[in-house]
C-alpha cells in the first residue's frame, strides 16, 4: 500500500481579522478651500460670460466642496486671445534662460504649498490622502523642475534644425492624477515657449484653479496660463478654437478618436494619452512576492484609474494558483476607506459615473462566466466604493479582457510559453504599457522588444518621471509625455 | 538592313517582391510630353492595395529584425542599383516633359538622398533614443521601434525625388512601406521598383502602387493594419486621410502637396523624418542587488 506523504504546512501567517481597528488617522491640514472657484484668464480670476457654475463633490462623502465656473465657448475665446496676446507680446519671444526661471519659481511654490495641494486633491477627487502627498504633488513640482531646466537649451532636441514652439496650446486632461496632467501638460509647453489654454476635468477642477494662484505668486505674465473649467463642450472649444494651433488631450481611446475626427480638416499638430488594458506578465521564475507586490501596485495603485494600470495578469500556468493565493492573502489587508485617512489604500472611485460603469463591467464579467472574488472589506456607508476586486477563469474574449474598466478589478489569465504571453498580451487595440516579472534578464529584453507598448516596467510597476517618456502604441494614442522625446512634441521643427 | 525593332516593356507594379499587374486587368495609357502612346500603366485597385498590405505584414518582423548594419548595406546597394542605370531613371523622370537636367538633378538627389539614409540606419536611434536619469533606482532607457506598415502616398510632382524620399525614411528604422506613385508620372515608380528588387531588400518590405489617388485614399485612410500614413496630398485627401485615421489612432505625417515643395532641400531629410515614423518604447528595471 503506497504510503501518502503529509501535506506540507500551509505558509503560517499571522491573520489578525477584525480583531483589532486601526484608530482613524485623518490628515487635517486646511486646504484653504474657497466656496466658489472662477475662471482663470489672462492672470485674473473672472466669473464665466454667461454666469453658470457647476458644483464639485467630495466622492467620499458625496458632499459639495465648491461651485466651479462652467466656461463656455466665448469665454474659451477670450482665454484663447489673452494666450495669443501673452504669446506675441511676451513669451514667445522671452528667452528661454526667463522662462525656465519663472518655472523654477512654479515648482518650488508647488512644493511650498504641497500639503494643501494634495488634501485639496484628495476631497475633491477622491484619492487616498498618502498618494497624493507622496506622489500626485511632488511629482507634479518635479515635472515643474525638470522642464525649468530644459528652457534655455531647445535646440538641443532636434540636433541640425531649429526649433520653434507653436504659439497657444489647447490642452484637456482627466481626473485621474488632476494636478499631476495639469503638470504633464502645462510644464513642458510653457518651456518650449507656447501659452496654454487648459481644461481641467469635469469633476476635478479644484487644483488646476488653484494653480492659477501659483501663477500669480510666480508672478508669471498675464496670459501664459489660463485654466478654463467646464464639461465635454468647454474641452472641445478648446480643441476646436483656430489659436491652438497644437492640441494635447489625455483622456478616453473614444473620446480621443473624436477628437481627432473633429480636426480632421484642420493643421493642427495633435498629442493623444488615451487608454490602455495593459498585461502584467509573471514568469514561473519571478520573485514572488516582489511580483505579488507589483501586481497590487499596478491595479490598486488610485482605484485602478489609471491609464497604464495592469488590469490584465498573465500568469504563467505552473505558479498561478501560488500566485492566486498569495494575492487573495495580500488584498485582504488593503484598507478601503477615507482617503483623508493616512493609511487608507484604496480611496473613492472619482464619481457615481464611474462606479457604474465599473460596477457594470464586474456585473458583465459575472455574466461571461468568469469567476469574481473581492475581499468583502466593509465600505463606507456614504461615498462612491468598490472593493479590490479579481477575476479567475477569464478568457481572453471576455468584456473584463478586453475593456479598459479603470476601476480597481484585475482579470486574471494564464499562458505557458512565452510565445503564448506576448500574444495574448499584443492582442488588444491598445498599446500604453505592460509589465514583466522574470529573473532572467535575456527574457526581459526579449519580452521588452515583443510587448507593443510605450513603456515596459519590468519587475516593476507604475513607476513614473520627468525624465522619463511616457505614452501608447496602437489606440493608446501618439506622442510622448517627460523626456526630450516629449519636449518635442511642444516644439515645431522648422 | 532595316533598323531593329525594339522591345516595349510592360510595367508592372512591384508588390510583395514580385512584378505584377493590377488583379482589375485596368489599365491607363500613358503618353510621353510629345503625345505619343508610351506604355500602359496598371490601374491598381483597393484589392490590390490590401493585397500589398499583406505582402508587407508578412516581410515586417523580419526586415525589423535585421540588424542596423545590415538595413544599412541593402540601403547603399540600392544606391549602387540605381546609379547603374541612372540614364534610364533620367528619361524615365523627363518622360512628361522635364528637361533633360532637371531630370538628372532629381535623379543624382534621389541616389544621394538613398546613401544619405544608408549612413542613418545604425545612428538614428543614438540620436532619437535615451538613457534618462529617473529620481528613483532604476535603470530606465527609451529606444525606438518601427511602427509596422507605412502607407506613403506620392504628390504628382518629382516623381521620384517625392516619392523615395517619403519612402526612405521609413524603411531606414525597420517599417514596411505600400506606396501609391504620381498619379500623372507612374513611370520612374516602375523602374524604381525594378532596383528594390535587385539590391538585396526582402520582397514586401516596399510595395509601389500605381492608380487613382482618388480610388485609393480611402482605402490608405481605413486600412486598420497601416500604422502610419505619409505623403503629399491636396486639402481633400488630407482631411478623408486624417478621419480615417481617427478610427484606429493612426499616425499622420501629410505635407501639403497645393503648395510648392522644395524635395530637394536639406530639411527633406534627415532623423526628423524618421522620427516621425518610429514609436518610442520606454523599459524600466530596478537597480539593486
């Protein structure tokens, strides 16, 4: 009679449950909220020409914080004009060696006033307070910084031509990381010597009106920044208005093709950040639990509103019930709550908006057949919630396979070779990232030059810098943001 | 003795690395400045321009796989090719009336601009890629990658100088190009396509087109698997080109064909234009023990 071996232990852990509640922690600094937000155009706040204004919710508590001014067409117009003005009058023919000292100045009273950045970031938006006051603010002063330096020495990004920017830049960006793509956006334009008309997003507008203070402070001239609040319609004035000759939009794959449609017949020079439905790659050799970790980080990272978030686990066959389990084990101690509260993981979802459709993609995933787990964490009884959620037995046609959900669910897969990840990987419209996890350096190069993606992070994840640039393949868009790949892209090459 | 008959060519149109006639059977009867019957040229059509696509999609990874050094040898052997037979590429270029030194000023640019790429094949990427400082312990470096199949549409105008020099720059980084010649001047397309098949380039890596830009625009426009579109085309094409592009995110890179193009000025080439057919690809790697 064949002896059965024992069963090896299971890993021993310490499982604490609900025995203990962590005492609350809030971050209580003020924000120095105002109760009404106007328009920022050529260096002065101004109510909207038609005297609308739309309220902004804290989605933690779906409570107001502040009414934002809604602009619309003419107001677009005129903040357009004070760009061109500003343009011709000042910028445009400012050297570079000045611009990049007001942008000097910029940075560093964003790094002044980065606490009350970030807790302003974080009612408004939902985010968890340690996000953005470790990342979403700082990196925002370093884009600031980093594009300061770049001001005086342009003609070195295209080596043997001449560089010239395009005048006024029309510029439309998410909610997701709302100060964060306001720097993106505004720091590299304003260093190649344009004037920016932005529009921040609908439910995030707080910061960049708030950044129209530090334009102030800075002392920068009347015009270089203007921040125009609104919906869908203010975002495409500025897209359609005939001064910006050059159009930067970070937003949905949809909305960016409609944008492009709309500028068909138009020469403007256009950038496009948009979606993506990034693999996350685990090798059988990977470490573990780096991986795990990585894994975590890549979709929880914001509530998965992100465009780059690896919503999509490859796991190599042989480990993915390892894999599944030590995940399980890790999401269960993410904390799902407050975001003003310091050790929250995972905050608010942006608006009810988003968190049906997220909702609805989970429900379409249960629908397709595939296996859903969450971590049946309790959620706050007000305030747009969504637990960590994972996915098993999805297969690659699957909605949660192929649509971007940003939101915090992660759909697993697996493969066998590596031949087989790289295809499941590729096989979708969109191109933003992708990650790797391998011990073998050989394979990471391989993987790396095979992913169709802007950026490959291996053995890490959603990692991000000035230096570093960033954007899609395929449907994820075109152009580049950081580096001086991106740079150039706020230059003409004359 | 009574002086020998010569023989006409056909022209046919260089796809997938073979000659062929378009799939229609179409033809346009070209005629040289005097007015005299010349040759008749293929009509290509939307089915041949998506059997060209095909060509490319096949020669793709491998041509992208070739090395740097490589590229660049295929590329100076086409410039051998093409001043062996540069009297020819000179009728061919003053057939519908240029003269004689015009003809041959477009054709000595056109082998220059071919060695002029040549050089760029393996220098390209340390001019446009980056090792960049992150704040953070990583090792973080941007490299270049071809974006896959290039459609490349020619203006009327410099036939050949326009037309290599829009092809050049993506073949130099590793892309596929399909290209539709002038609409009025087909003819240096044919003989250009005759020296790509000669000079060691993989079948498919260029496929030259000849027919009505009014017949295939749309198709260049819709056509999910061209990455990119280059070319020289008149306001009308640009904005069917531009909202076909919307629907899979295509890159568009569309000079003004209404207005005077110099082809053979400096800025006409060079790691600009490459770039603009190239994706930029960012890797991540911690630093650490």
């Amino acid at each position: 009679m064949p002896k059965t071996l024992p069963k090896p232990n299971p890993a021993r852990e310490l499982v604490f449950g609900e025995l203990w509640e962590f005492d609350p922690a809030p971050e209580t600094a003020d924000p120095k909220l105002k109760k009404r937000y106007d328009l920022f155009i050529n260096g002065s706040f101004v109510a909207p020409k038609k005297g609308k204004y739309f309220p902004t919710i804290n989605p933690a508590h779906e409570t107001k914080i502040a009414d934002i001014a809604l602009a619309d067409a003419a107001d677009v117009n005129s903040a357009c004009i004070a760009a061109q003005k500003a343009f011709v009058s000042v910028w445009g023919k400012m050297p570079g060696k000045e611009r990049g000292k007001y942008l000097y100045r910029i940075a560093r009273l964003l790094q002044d006033r980065a606490r009350e950045f970030a807790i302003a970031e974080t009612l408004d938006g939902g985010k968890p307070i340690k996000e953005s006051r470790d990342f979403d603010v700082p990196m925002a002063a370093a884009h600031f910084f980093y594009h300061a330096g770049w001001a005086d020495k342009l003609e070195h990004l295209a080596p043997g031509r001449q560089v010239a920017p395009h005048g006024v830049v029309g510029q439309v960006i998410p909610w997701n990381f709302p100060l964060l793509m306001l720097a993106w956006k505004i720091a590299p334009a304003l260093a190649a010597g344009n004037c920016v008309v932005l529009k921040p997003a609908e439910t995030t507008s707080i910061t960049a009106l708030k950044f129209g203070e530090i334009c102030q402070e800075a002392g920068l001239p009347n015009g270089v920044v203007n921040i125009v609040s609104g919906a869908a319609e203010t975002g495409a004035a500025v897209m359609q208005h005939p001064l910006t000759t050059k159009v930067a939009f970070t937003g949905s794959t949809e909305v960016g093709k409609s944008i492009m449609r709309s500028l068909a017949g138009t020469d403007k020079k256009m950038s496009m950040e948009l979606g993506g439905k990034a693999a996350n790659i685990v090798f059988d050799d990977a470490p573990l639990d780096q991986a795990v970790e990585g894994i975590v980080n890549g979709i929880f990272f914001n509530q998965g509103h992100v465009c780059c978030a690896g919503s999509r686990l490859l796991v190599q066959e042989s480990i993915a019930d390892t894999v599944l389990a030590k995940l399980k084990r890790r999401i269960a101690v993410l904390r799902v709550g407050d975001p003003m509260d310091k050790n929250t993981d995972l905050g608010a979802i942006n608006s009810r908006e988003q968190l049906t459709k997220i909702t609805d993609l989970v429900q379409s995933g249960v629908e397709d057949g595939a296996e859903k787990y969450d971590t049946g964490c309790k959620l706050p009884a007000k305030g747009f919630f969504f637990r960590p959620t994972i996915f098993t037995n999805v297969s690659m046609s699957h909605r949660i396979a192929r649509e971007e959900i940003f939101g915090p669910v992660l759909s697993i897969l697996t493969f066998r070779t590596p031949e087989e990840a790289v295809e499941k990987a590729n096989n979708t419209p969109y191109g933003l990232s992708a990650g790797v996890w391998t011990d073998k350096g050989s394979r990471i190069l391989k993987m790396s030059t095979q992913l169709k993606a802007g950026v490959v992070w291996a053995n890490t994840y959603n990692k991000f810098d000035p230096t570093s640039p960033f954007g899609g393949f395929k449907e994820s868009g075109f152009g580049r943001e950081g580096g001086k790949q991106g740079l150039l892209d706020y230059l003409r090459v004359v | 003795m009574p002086p020998r008959l010569h023989i006409t060519k056909t022209p046919k149109c260089y796809v997938g690395g073979a000659f062929i006639r378009s799939e229609s059977g179409r033809v346009t009867a070209l005629h040289d400045a005097s007015g005299a019957f010349f040759a008749n040229i293929p009509q290509c059509t939307r089915k041949d321009l998506r059997n060209a696509v095909e060509a490319a999609a096949k020669a793709g990874p491998g041509w992208a796989k070739r090395s740097a050094f490589n590229r660049g040898q295929i590329l100076y052997r086409l410039a051998e090719m093409m001043e062996a037979r540069a009297v020819e590429l000179t009728e061919a270029v003053a057939l519908s009336g240029a003269s004689k030194a015009e003809a041959a000023r477009a054709v000595a640019a056109s082998i220059e601009r071919v060695v002029h790429y040549a050089g760029w094949t393996d220098k390209y990427e340390q001019i446009l890629g980056s090792v960049n400082p992150v704040a953070s312990a990583h090792f973080n470096f941007t490299v270049t990658e071809p974006m896959g199949i290039i459609g490349v549409i020619a203006p009327d105008d410099s036939p050949l100088l326009a037309l290599i020099s829009l092809i050049l720059p993506a073949i130099t980084s590793g892309n596929c190009v399909v290209a539709l010649a002038s609409n009025t001047q087909p003819y240096p397309s044919i003989l250009l396509g005759e020296m790509l098949a000669t000079c060691d380039l993989p079948g498919g890596v260029v496929n030259l087109l000849t027919g009505l830009r009014s017949e295939m625009v749309p198709t260049f426009a819709t056509h999910e698997h061209l990455r990119a579109l280059s070319g020289a085309v008149k306001e009308a094409d640009r904005k069917t080109l531009k909202l076909g592009a919307a629907e899979s995110v295509k890159r568009v890179h569309l000079l003004k064909a209404e207005e005077p193009i110099d082809w053979f000025a400096d800025k006409m080439q060079g790691v600009e234009e490459i770039r603009a057919l190239i994706e930029f690809k960012t890797t991540w790697h911690p630093v650490g023990a």
